[in-house]
C-alpha cells in the first residue's frame, strides 16, 4: 500500500475528514491503521491517526508522511471503528474521538521556530531582529514573544524571508532508571580484582558486591549500589570505564502503589439472592453472548462481590474486563477490592495520578500485562482486544457523561464493545437511572434484584427534621435539636458520625441585610461565593476573585453579612459546640492534594475522628463498620435547580448518603434536616424506597414529556453581543423546526439558566423527541452552516445529545 488516509489534529468544521499522505519508501509495510504519524499540513507539521491505506490517493500528487510516532497502533481495529460511530452519536469531530481514548501524555504538544528563508541573509532583517538571525541557526518563537518584536517578525513572514517552522513533540515520555551490571565471566573475576591496584579496596568490595546481588546477570540500580555500599559516584564511574561494569538505562513504570502491600482476598460464598443474580451473568459468559444487565441492589447487599466473581469466570476463560466507577467512589477502599483479588492483573486509571502515571498504567493495557482495568469514565476505552465482561458501578452518576466535546456517555460506549465483543454489560446501583429502570421493566435490560443486605441488617432508620419547625422554636444554630442530642450520643459511645454537607466553600453568598444587595460576578451572571480559606470572593465559572468588602457597595451600610452554610463553616460551630470532638473535612479544598482523599478516609477508617464531614464525594462508596449515624444537613439544596432531574438527584443522593450508616453489626440512625420535608423526592428516601418514588417521578415526566418518555437534545449559542446571540438563534430554531416533524416539541429560544458566562451571552433550544429520523442530519446541517457563517464574528454552538447538565 502506498498512499495513508490521516484524520490530521485540526479540531474544526472544515478539516473534519481524511487527507492523502503518501508512504516513503522506507516506512512502507510499517504503517498501519491505528497509528499516529507526522504530516505536513499548511506551512506546519502536525500530528494525525493513519485511518486507512490504499493504493492510491485521490489527487496525483501527494506531500509525503514525515515519520510515524509509533511502532504499534495506538487504536486497534474495533477503536478506530468506535471513533466513528462516537463522532455520529455526539457531533463531534473525529478527530476529539480519537484524542478521548487515550491518555493525556499522549496528546501531542508543538513547538514553533522560525529560520530564514533559503538564500535570505540577516543584512536584509530589520536592524533590531538581524542579532537573533546571525548565524543561520532557528530562533524559538518564545525568544522572539519575550523580546516583545512578534510584529516585525509578522512582517518578515509576510514579505517571505522568514519562515514557521512547528515541529510536532511527543509528550508520552517513559521513565528510565540507571542500572549497572558486571561485565566480566564469573571465572575471570578474581584474575581482574587482582589486577586492580591494592588502594581500590572499595572497587574490589563493590565487584564482589555484584557478583552475590545480581548472579544471574541481573542489573543493580545504580542509587541503590552507592547507597549499600556506602560509596560515590566517582568510584562506580572508574569501574564502568574500566570496563567492569556496563551501565545501561532501563525503562520502568511509574507504580501509584508501589509502597502498599494489598493483602491477598478470597472469595466469599454467595447468599441467595447473590446466587440467583450472579447466575444468568455467567451462563451468559459461558455462552459468549452480549446481553446488558441491571443489577438493581440496595446499599450493602454485596454488589462487589457479584463484580468480582463475575471477572474471575471472565479470567479463567482468557479474556479482559473493564470496570468503571464513579470518579468521586474510586476511593482506595475500591481499588484495595480489586487489587486484593486480581493483584497485578489490575491497572487503575483515574484523575488522581500524574500525567505519567497514567500512561504507564495505559501501556501495562495496551502490552497485555494486565487483564482488568479498573477506572473512570474514560476507562471504558481501554486497549483490550478480548474483552469478556463490562461492568459499570452506580451507574445512575453523571460523572458518567463528559461534559465537553466528545459529549459521550460511558453507558452507551460500553454498550456498543459489549455488542462488538459478545459479552455481558453490567449496570449496578442502588438508585437506578430512571433511563436504566424503564428499560430494565421494558425486558431491554436484563433486572437483577438484590433487596437484602449481606448480613441481613436493616436498612437504617431515618428522621426527616423540619427546619422551619426547628426556626419557630427558636434553634437558630444549623444543627437540629435531634441532629446535635445524636452527635453527643455517638461521641459518648465512641461510635463515628458521617455529617454531608451539598455545597463547598464557607457559604454561598454575601448580601446586605438593608438593601438586599448581592455581590456579584462582572463577567457572569452568578453570584460570588465566599471562601474563608483566602477570605475572598470568588466565581467558580469563570475564577474571577475579588477581596469581601466591609461595607454594602450600593447603600454603604454595614450589614454585609455571609448567606448559607459550608464545610467550613460547619466545622467551625462544631468545634465551638462540641470541643472533644474529632473531625475530619473533605471538600475540594482540602482533598485537592495527590493522595489527600485516601490519607483522610485512612485516618478515618483508623478511628482516628469521630466526624467526618464533608460533600459529594462522601456520599458514595465509603464501608467503614463504626459509622452508626449520617446527618444530612440541607436537603433541599438540589430540589430548587431548574434541572428536570433536581428530584432523582436529591432521592440518589439522600439514599446513598443514608447507606454508609449500620453496614455491619451496629446498626445505623440517619437524620435528614430539610425545609420542605413534604417533597416525595425526600419523604420516599427517608424510607428508602425507590419502587414508590420510580412510579411517581415517571408520572412527573410523562407530564412534562422528559426523558425516558422523550429523548432530548440541547443546542446552546453563545456571543459577546447580546441582540446577535437572539437574532441567531431565533434563526437557527426557525431552521429546525422547519425540518422536523410536528410530533417533535421544541423549545426556546430562551436564556440559559446562567445567561452570561464570561461575559458571553448564551441562549437555548431544547428538542424533545421519540422517533426523529431527519434530527441527524437537521443537526449536522445546523454545525455545518451556522458555524461556518457566525464563526468568524465569535459565534460558538455547542450540542448536547441526551444532556445530565442543563443549566
């Protein structure tokens, strides 16, 4: 074959399809699909994926590939063909499918220079750029940016006597350590000792050294020889030119866990219900069929366990398995679960590891060492070829959809390798998707129910606490009579508390008890929130940060007052309130260090606190046996968002939260403190049952035609002038609504629930849809033409099929 086909890394309307490259002759039979290679594209030389080869090329003549950046495909066969079917699900373009399979190390970085033209001499440059030019070599471009002449170098480009030149840089860099080994026979050692002179006395030692460590040949790292030899580098240095030893340097993976021991786990025997639940996922293994099962099981039934000896089968029959779980549950406790079972056989792949770790744990998947990867969303494209099960845990999480370009949902992903592979999907939750559960009830989905927990406990008793009744009481302190008489109880008995807090930061806003004033972002349409830690305000949009001002900007009075609880705060008034105790926060502030979240949940689990208090990321995951109380302190803080699913999050979250108390013999207490504890979404969790809040919140959607009666999709412009973001979008829904059919309920245009991020303006259009044949191509039509005719006057549209985020 000698002509490649190369999507090239240009994310942009135009570029979005494959371009010719003709194979030099030297790389011919090496280049494959799959591949990253370096073209030349415009004036520069950029990274693409090799998509396909053929014998000719459309056009007679071709620009040559410069050189491959791989020896082995990145993307295997079944990737490739998944990047495909990515860009039609979700709009993107191919190009962002590719780049979302594989780890960030991966993505290519370029470097710009610049060089004089061929036949140009410096005389010709203007006076102040002549001194970088001098003597024929390139001039990095940042050179040129810090000494502030881009302008004049601009207009030597122009007039062709200085030329760009971008050189692609692979950022993928394996890390290397230094080894040395002997280099002489094992007979002839004495003869070379006694050939060194009688004062090298410690070159004798560390020859003698050698030859006991690493007999076999093997290689001693060099840190660790000076260090048991209590010697110096100068010392090995004379050795290696002696030519006694040889020093080579040997390529290792970087180990996020390389100082813990995983202690070896077993598997337990099943109950009942896990028996029942496991069998039809086995048979379907043995079968090498493709089926997608909902494993619907209350809080601590034993879903791990199914998981793990699930894989196990999947193992002994010689294939792979990929387990997800939400990015906030890949609490160590889950990868312990993992690796105590599967040791080495795992990879674990999540936000929390550097840029290099995870592109060695990608490489260990990628070179067949291991056979589970366990990880976050982005996990469920790892490179296995022989993929046996997929599981997803909690699937009902949103962290499941990527929110940027490719708009994915893992769900889907894996769903579409489970069919590819012929092999069983798993979905497990408490708290099912209200998606998943109708087609689970609709016979889609496989439904396996486990509604005892394993050591057949009770669920934990919950007390809902009005806080409008705790207000006319006269408790003004944002802990609930019945909260705080608990908390004592649990201190005095040595018994842990989990307090869940829905908001990060200190409290949420700063308004003026006078006139009502609230700070707000200049550039977006949010409040500012307070964070005690740097006593400032701050956006969590667009991170514009200002200092608390000590009087109200728009009536200058005093009263400009904090509204709103945080973390912070809360630990505050416990610490005033109850002194002895221990606590322990986790919000984003304090666990934003590496290794932090585990260090916390460790000290926790060691008994090291009596309160562990936190915000999302305690809800999910957490078995610690002397958790005997979970405090919710504001329920409601979800209920109010415009967001069609605001009932099915609160109901998830407030049952999830309630499973971490009583797991094991003691039993657990959950007290729920809301303002409107009359809500279903509420009332039903508090007596944890989903099958009661499932048929009511379907009433709610069939009523407002949501999903899963609808399938929805959301367009959001946005643009710097307000009037231009209306007038297109009242056009471009126009353009839609003309070519769908009348079954179709659009709405909008309107404001986004935030208007103005960034001081852009952002308007909305919501489809809603059961059977729409022309959406495909009516939205692509839409990217097409509003993209090309807006985007040079600073328009953006973005699409968003099936969307979690709505504001």
């Amino acid at each position: 074959m000698n002509v490649a086909s190369v999507i090239v890394d240009v994310p942009a309307m135009q570029t979005d399809r494959t371009y010719d490259y003709s194979i030099p002759d030297e790389w011919k039979g090496s280049i494959v699909p799959g591949m990253r290679v370096v073209v030349p594209f415009g004036p520069r030389k950029i990274q693409g994926f090799v998509i396909e080869l053929k014998e000719k090329g459309e056009v007679s003549k071709l620009k040559s590939i410069v050189e491959p950046m791989d020896l082995i495909p990145v993307l295997n066969k079944e990737l490739l063909a998944l990047g495909s079917w990515l860009t039609e699900k979700t709009l993107c373009f191919k190009i962002s499918a590719f780049q979302a399979m594989l780890p960030a190390a991966m993505k290519a970085k370029y470097e710009k220079f610049l060089r004089l033209e061929e036949g140009r001499n410096p005389g010709e440059l203007h006076l102040s750029l002549q001194r970088f030019f001098q003597d024929g070599k390139e001039v990095s471009w940042n050179a040129i940016e810090e000494s502030g002449m881009l302008t004049l170098v601009h207009k030597e480009v122009k007039n062709g006597s200085v030329e760009v030149i971008y050189r692609v840089k692979a950022k993928g860099n394996k890390k290397t350590v230094r080894k040395l080994y002997l280099n002489v026979p094992i007979d002839q050692v004495d003869e070379v000792k006694d050939g060194l002179p009688p004062q090298a006395s410690k070159q004798k030692q560390i020859i003698e050294y050698m030859l006991d460590a690493a007999p076999g040949g093997d290689g001693i790292l060099a840190s660790a020889l000076t260090e048991v030899m209590a010697t110096t580098s100068s010392t090995i240095k004379s050795l290696v030119h002696k030519g006694i030893l040889v020093e080579k340097n040997v390529e290792v993976y970087r180990d996020p866990f390389e100082n813990k021991t995983f202690e070896k786990t077993f598997p337990l025997s099943l109950t009942s219900q896990q028996e029942e639940a496991i069998r039809p996922i086995l048979s379907t293994i043995d079968q090498e069929e493709h089926h997608t099962f909902l494993l619907y099981g209350v809080t601590g039934s034993g879903k791990t366990e199914i998981y793990l000896q699930s894989i196990q089968r999947v193992l002994e029959e010689g294939k792979e398995a990929i387990v997800l779980v939400p990015e906030i549950s890949l609490t160590p406790q889950m990868v312990h679960r993992f690796k105590g079972r599967f040791g080495d056989d795992v990879a674990v792949l999540h936000s929390g590891l550097s840029v290099g770790e995870k592109y060695d744990e990608w490489r260990k998947i990628q070179r067949k060492e291991v056979k589970v990867v366990v990880g976050a969303r982005s996990a469920v494209f790892a490179p296995f070829e022989n993929i046996g099960i997929i599981i997803i845990d909690e699937e009902h999480e949103t962290s499941y959809k990527q929110e940027e370009n490719p708009r994915y949902h893992a769900r889907d992903v894996a769903i579409y390798r489970g069919e590819f592979h012929q092999c069983p999907v798993i979905l497990g939750s408490a708290t099912p998707s209200l998606e998943s559960f109708a087609r689970s009830s609709k016979g889609v989905y496989g439904l396996l129910t486990l509604d005892k927990r394993m050591n057949d406990g009770p669920l934990p008793s919950v007390d809902i606490v009005d806080m409008r009744e705790e207000l006319r009481k006269g408790n003004r302190s944002m802990f609930s009579t019945n909260l705080f008489e608990k908390l004592q109880g649990r201190l005095e008995k040595g018994e842990q508390t989990v307090l869940f807090l829905n908001r990060r930061g200190h409290s949420s806003f700063i308004m003026c008890r006078d006139c009502g004033f609230v700070l707000q972002c200049p550039n977006c349409d949010i409040s500012l929130t307070y964070h005690r830690f740097s006593n400032g305000m701050k956006c969590h949009y667009c991170g514009y940060e200002e200092g608390v001002p000590s009087t109200c900007p728009e009536c200058t009075s005093e009263h400009i007052r904090y509204f709103g609880t945080g973390t912070q705060k809360v630990e505050e008034e416990l610490t005033k309130l109850l002194p002895d105790a221990r606590i322990i926060r986790m919000d984003v502030d304090t666990t934003s260090r590496k290794g932090s979240h585990e260090k916390l949940l460790t000290a926790f689990g060691e008994g090291k606190a009596d309160i562990l208090l936190g915000t999302q990321m305690i809800a999910k995951g957490l078995d610690f046996p002397n958790i005997t109380l979970v405090g919710v302190l504001s329920a409601d803080t979800m209920l109010h968002l415009p967001d069609f699913r605001a009932a099915e999050k609160t109901f998830q979250l407030l049952t999830q939260v309630s499973g971490r108390a009583g797991r094991h013999t003691l039993p657990g207490e959950v007290v729920i403190q809301t303002y409107t504890p009359e809500h279903y979404s509420i009332e039903l969790a508090s007596n944890h049952d989903y099958n009661r809040f499932y048929q009511q919140e379907m009433m709610m959607r069939k009523m407002g035609s949501y999903p899963p009666f609808y399938y929805i999709t959301l367009i959001t412009l946005s643009h710097e002038d307000l009037m231009k973001v209306v007038d297109i979008s009242e056009k471009m829904t126009a353009f839609i609504r003309s070519k769908l059919s009348d079954t179709t309920i659009i709405l909008g245009p309107v404001a986004s629930p935030i208007p103005r991020i960034k001081n852009r303006y952002r308007y909305q259009c919501l489809i809603k849809y059961k059977r729409e044949p022309n959406l495909g191509s009516t939205l692509k039509t839409v990217l097409d033409q509003f993209q090309q005719q807006y985007a040079s006057q600073g328009l953006t549209i973005s699409i968003d099929v099936n969307p979690y985020m709505m504001m």
